[in-house]
C-alpha cells in the first residue's frame, strides 16, 4: 500500500465522524449494580441475563482475588476499570509511523499484510475489509448446515434458549474471582451451536483472525457439540496485539454431548509488554470443556507465547462413559514474561481417558510454570491418563516450575506422568552453525522440534504460523 | 586452500596446540594421526570455530581469507565441513529438515536461489544411494536413536549434500564394524574431487586402508612431529606410536 493511499485511508475515519460517536459510549470507571443494568441494558439482554450477572456480581462482592499462583504483579483496581467502552481510539496512534517499530518489524517477520498490521498495533482505522464480506458467505453455508455461529451478544437476541439451557453449566458464575467478574460484566465473544451429526465442514474463525482482534477485555465464549457432532475452532492470532485493557479476564465454555468432538486451538499472542515487562497484558482466563456424553472428546491446543502474565488451565470434565480428554500445550516465556498454565482432567465416567503434553520453554528472565490436576473419581472405573511435562531452558536467569497434583480414588485406573528439564546444548546449536545455519535459525529449529508433538495436534496453517512466532518470539535469547 | 601457521590454542588456559603448521592444497588428503589427547579433536574444533578455544598465536588463513575472523556458521557456508565424532542428536528436528536447511543457507550465503522441494528431495535421493541409506532416515529425528554405524553414515550424506570445500573427518572410523566402515569410506571416496580437500583424524591406520591419503601427519602433545606418505601409517601401526613420540621427546631433551 503506498503512503498516499495509507493517507487517504486515515483521513477517511474522521470524515465519517467515527471518534465522536465511539466516545459517548464509554461508561465512566467504576463497577455496580447501576453499571451492570447499563451493560444488560444496552445490549437489549432479556431478563434471565441480567438475573445472571447481577448473581454473579453479588456473588463475586464477597470473593477476594486469588493469590496462589506462582505470578507476581501489582494489585489491580478494579474500581478504575470502565466496564463498558467501546475501542478508544483517542489514544490511539494515528498511523503506522507512531507505533512501536519493534512491533511493525515483528508483522513483517511474521509476513501480516499490511493492512492488518494496522488493525494488530490498534492505528485508528476505520476501515471495511474483505474478511467481513467472506465471513458473511460463510455464514450462510453454515446457515444451511443448521451451525449457529455468532458473536455472543447476537445469540442471546436470537436464541436465548440455547442459552439459558447451557451458559455456566460447566464454569458456574461462582466458579472462580475471575469467571464471577466475567460472568458480572462481559460484553461479547462468541456462540457455536453445532446440531446433531453434523460434522462442521470448516475450521471456524480461521477467516474472522481481524474481527476477533477487537473481542475486548471480558470475553465469553461458549460452544456446544450436540451429539454426534463435530467442530474446531481456531482462537487468537499470531501477530503480537496492543491492546488498551491490561486485565483480560475471558471465559470460554466448551459441552460435547453423545459422541460429540470440540476440538479447540489457541495461540495467545498478546503483548508481553517490553523488555523489562511494562505495559504487558494480564491474561486471566477461565477455560472448561464438559464431555457430557459418552464417547464424547474435547481437546484443547495451545501455544502461549504473550502476555505479561498468563494465567489459565484449560480444562476437561469427564463425565460421559468413555470420553476423552487432551490437553496439548506450548507456553513460552521471555524478558519478564511469567506464565503459570495448565490443566485440570477430572474422570468421572467409567472408561474414560486423558492426555496432557506440556511443553514449557523459558528464556530471558522469563518463568514459566506447569499446573496440572489429575482427578479420578470414586466411579471412574478403569480411568486412564498419560501425562508428559518437559521444560527447556535457555540462559541462566529463567526458570520452570512443574506443579503436578494427582487424586486417585478409584483402584483400577493408570495414571502416568513424565517429565524432564533440559537446556538447548552448546553441542546442538554448534551442530546446526556447522553445517551453515545462524545461530538464530538453529535456535528456532531445536525449539521447534521440542514442541513438534504439540504443533502436529495445530490445523496445518495455523502450525505453520505457530512455528514462526516462537522463532520471532525467541530472537536475541541466546547471545 | 588451508595454510596453518604456528597455531597454539588453549582451553581454559592449558595449551593443547602449541605450534602446528599445516599446508593443504586442493584435492589433497592428509591424514592426522596420533595417540589420545595429542590434540587431534582441538584442531577439528578450532578450524570449525567451537566456543571454548582461545587461539593465543598464530595464523588460519582458509581461501586466502583469515578463517579465524569468521563465525562458525560463516566458516560452513564458506565450505568447511566437520563430520563430527559425536554426531548430536536433534530431538523433534527431521533429517530431511536440517538438511534442507543447512543446503539453502549456504546456497543464500553464494547469492543462490533456495531449493524446491522437488529438486531437494531428488538431490537427496541421489545422494542416499552413496551411503546405501533408506528413505527412511530422512524423516526420522537428527541422529536420534540411530546406531552408530548410521550417525556416521549420516554425517557423510550431509557432506555428500553440502558439497564442501574442505571437509575434516574427525575419527570417523571409531564405533564402526567393518562392513560400515566400508560403507562410510566409500561414500568419502567419491566425494574425491581434484578441487575438494580432506583432513582425516584417526586414532587407527585401518581407516587408511580404505581412504587413502596423500599425506600423513603425526600428532603429539600439540605439535606435527613427524609427516610423510601413506607408507608411514603403515610403520605407526607396526610399531605404535611409542618409537616417535620417544624419538621426539629425546631431540627435545637434546635440544633443551
């Protein structure tokens, strides 16, 4: 895109008066009920919604904000919050030129067309791209399969029912500090209802990577496999996200009913803030699958290369005879970064079966923890579960912390757990540069190989972006 | 091609080196020999750049360029090439992957356009049969769970595909029975090239009976005491290394 067309582009924004209008809808800072009934209020909810928040916000009023994990970080106002904004673009760069060039020399490496590069670093564009019009298509082919899949706000208009029936029946609003403020406050994310025997013919949201740059700081996302059913669902981006909200407090809901499939991938690049970690994005996220019927399986995928903080378990209850649960993780941390991730795999159906694979990668000043539960319940007879943890170091001053908690209640199950720490050798990466790669090149390759087992469970493009971000992600850790 | 000046280098301040010349030219194979601990392996790592080293005198000028200004990386695109003793293993990495990795940096370090796929994959396929290899070992991890036997076989496949200048073979017989060892020499044989050069660290002449040099050298305590031809591999392995290093040690004495 030439400069001038850039030009004419921004110019265009203010022609249409987008900034006055966005700016009489943000409420001041603050949470109460008051503000609660203004967000369930503009957003037309019908009455059980609001019922919903306002126990949750009651509910979240006698909670205190958890302090068990293995993060450090300034308490949080959550007094000076608004809960209701739309993007503020006042404080918005106006063009490329003022953003960080650490960040545009990141999209570049990445490969990010340019006109997303704009909507990543938050340039106050307004601007109709032709992702929106692809997503309408495809939601018409969707349509005709009977999959609902919409943002959060228009299924509570369209189907309500469906969500009564299903939102917080597997992370309740009393759940957890975070999933209550969530339940209290959440403007939007998004709804996939997948109808019985239907197998969901694309991967969904591969084509929605910009609009779901702008889901905002509470999001909630709930999808449903009815039986027989199946679906994938790609989440996040690979390009680093400025972001003006640093508490991101999401909540995802995931139920597989009867023979149902939710398979769910994430990567997790918000900004992790600079060097020495100013600025960076706390990610506080509520994530629980719920096999609910037989034979049902939930998998989770996750690379985890952003934020200041992370902080999230994505979870599977094993409730259905037979289901199955998998967790497949890659968290990297780097400068200051801190991630305490994990999952929880509770049996309580008979036969049922678990796997987890962690794979932890620290580098800089980076310190990166794996927490993970293994529960098998009194009933869960013949209950299976293979866990594999294993860290890699890079540098002297980061660190990996494995926290493994099993519960064993039921005689007949097998439980297995694998770990290992290893650095990345002087011998390996000399190896590499002898045979002509750069040190930074072989670096990205020895780091892509610890974490194939975890990429060959990523849809295939999404493994290619995947590889590349750790690569930009890691440059200059080792000297 | 190689010219060596007067090399001393230590690690953590024990010298090992202490003194080696060395003129390599062009199709030339010279061979170092020499009882452990003389100082064969450090002057593989030292050539190729390994951390660790300090050259505290002399010269390395490879191609006419100071050899020792460059980075290890920059040393392989120039054409150096070490068959490592221990080839390392990679975990999670295909052999497939490093390989095409490690021909397009150096094709983009000459001002070459990168490989395709296809062209790579018949290029390798080609150069499998050198080293009697199955498709197999492409797509397996680097070196992991590989028997000795195929590491090195390994090790000559990656050099049959790099093309190397100067390839430095660091006791690539150890570890082998007889019918590898014939395997890997055979590879390194026709790789013999009027412009392509080799130096072969061995600790036994029996490598010698497959991979015939040009020049042999002994090494001890640092220093080339004794070179010469083929025939003197031969008197080594007749007589040990004990008749030289004394010989050695005597003039030394004398001289002191």
């Amino acid at each position: 895109m030439s400069q001038a067309a850039l030009d004419t582009l921004i110019s265009q924004e203010y022609k249409y008066g987008f900034v006055t209008d966005i700016e009489a809808d943000t409420l001041p800072c603050g949470l109460n009920e008051d503000v609660i009934r203004l967000i369930s209020a503009k957003k037309n909810e019908p009455e059980f919604m609001l019922n919903w928040r306002l126990q949750a916000f009651r509910h979240w009023l006698t909670m205190k904000e958890p302090h068990w994990s293995s993060t450090h970080y300034s308490p949080i106002d959550y007094q000076a919050i608004s809960y209701y904004s739309a993007p503020k673009l006042k404080n918005r760069p106006k063009s490329l030129a003022e953003v960080d060039p650490k960040l545009l020399q990141t999209y570049e490496k990445l490969g990010i067309p340019l006109h997303e590069r704009e909507i990543l670093a938050g340039v106050a564009v307004d601007a109709v791209f032709d992702s929106v019009s692809v997503a309408t298509s495809f939601k018409g082919k969707l349509a005709e399969l009977g999959i609902i899949f919409c943002s959060f706000s228009e299924a509570v208009k369209e189907h309500p029912e469906l969500i009564e029936k299903y939102l917080g029946t597997v992370v309740p609003h009393t759940d957890n500090f975070f999933a209550s403020l969530n339940s209290a406050v959440f403007t939007d994310g998004s709804f996939v209802y997948i109808p019985k025997g239907v197998r969901c013919p694309m991967e969904l949201s591969t084509y929605f990577r910009i609009n779901a740059a702008n889901t905002g700081q509470f999001e909630r996302t709930l999808i449903i496999a009815d039986e027989g059913s199946y679906v994938s669902y790609l989440e996040g981006c690979t390009a680093p996200m400025r972001d003006e909200n640093q508490l991101h407090a999401a909540v995802v809901e995931l139920i597989a009913l009867d023979n149902a499939e939710i398979k769910y991938s994430t990567v997790q690049n918000w900004y992790p803030g600079d060097e020495e970690g100013r600025g960076g994005i706390f990610n506080f996220v509520t994530k629980r699958g719920l096999c609910r019927g037989i034979k049902s399986k939930i998998s989770w995928t996750q690379v985890e290369t952003g934020s200041a903080i992370t902080w999230k378990y994505p979870s599977v209850i094993l409730e259905g005879d037979y289901s199955v649960g998998e967790f497949y993780s890659v968290a990297l941390t780097n400068h200051r970064q801190q991630a305490d991730t994990g999952t929880k795999m509770v049996h309580i159906g008979k036969n049922t079966r678990s796997t987890i694979i962690s794979k932890g990668i620290a580098a800089g000043h980076g310190q990166n923890a794996y927490r993970g539960l293994v529960k098998i319940l009194k009933n869960a007879t013949n209950a299976r579960n293979y866990t594999q943890c294993d860290s890699l170091l890079m540098g002297e001053h980061c660190g990996a912390h494995t926290f493994p908690y099993i519960e064993v209640k039921n005689k007949t199950a097998q439980v297995e757990h694998e770990a290992s720490t290893s650095k990345i050798s002087a011998d390996q990466l000399f190896y590499c540069q002898q045979r002509g790669i750069s040190t930074e090149d072989a670096v990205s390759m020895i780091v892509n190989g610890f974490c194939k087992a975890v990429f060959r469970e990523l849809p295939m493009e999404f493994a290619v972006e995947a590889q590349k971000l750790l690569g930009v992600s890691l440059e200059g850790s080792i000297g | 091609m190689l010219e060596i000046k007067n090399l001393h280098a230590s690690i953590d301040g024990k010298e090992i080196l202490r003194g080696i010349n060395l003129t390599v030219k062009p199709g030339e194979i010279h061979a170092i020999m020499g009882p452990n601990g003389s100082g064969k392996s450090t002057l593989a790592s030292v050539l190729t750049g390994r951390e660790g080293y300090e050259i505290t005198q002399g010269s390395i000028s490879f191609e006419n360029h100071n050899l020792l200004e460059l980075a290890p990386a920059e040393r392989a695109q120039a054409g150096i090439f070490l068959a490592f003793q221990y080839p390392v293993e990679i975990p999670g990495v295909s052999n497939i992957y490093l390989l095409k990795a490690a021909l397009n940096a150096v094709r983009k370090a000459h001002g070459l356009t990168e490989l395709d796929a296809m062209d790579f994959l018949s290029l390798v396929k080609e150069k499998l049969n050198l080293v009697e290899m199955d498709q197999d070992f492409l797509y397996r991890a680097v070196n992991e769970g590989f028997s000795g036997g195929e590491k090195k076989r390994n090790e000559i496949l990656q050099m049959a595909i790099l093309e190397p200048k100067l390839a430095i073979l660091d006791e690539t017989d150890s570890g082998l029975d007889i019918d590898a060892l014939k395997i890997v020499s055979h590879g390194v044989n026709a790789l013999r090239s009027p412009d392509r050069s080799m130096i072969v660290i061995t600790h036994y002449q029996r490598l010698l009976d497959y991979i015939i040099p040009d020049y042999v050298h002994v090494l001890s305590q640092g220093r080339i005491i004794k070179s010469g031809g083929r025939e003197l591999a031969k008197e080594l392995e007749a007589q040990g290394y004990g008749w030289i290093t004394e010989k050695n040690t005597d003039t030394e004495n004398k001289t002191q």
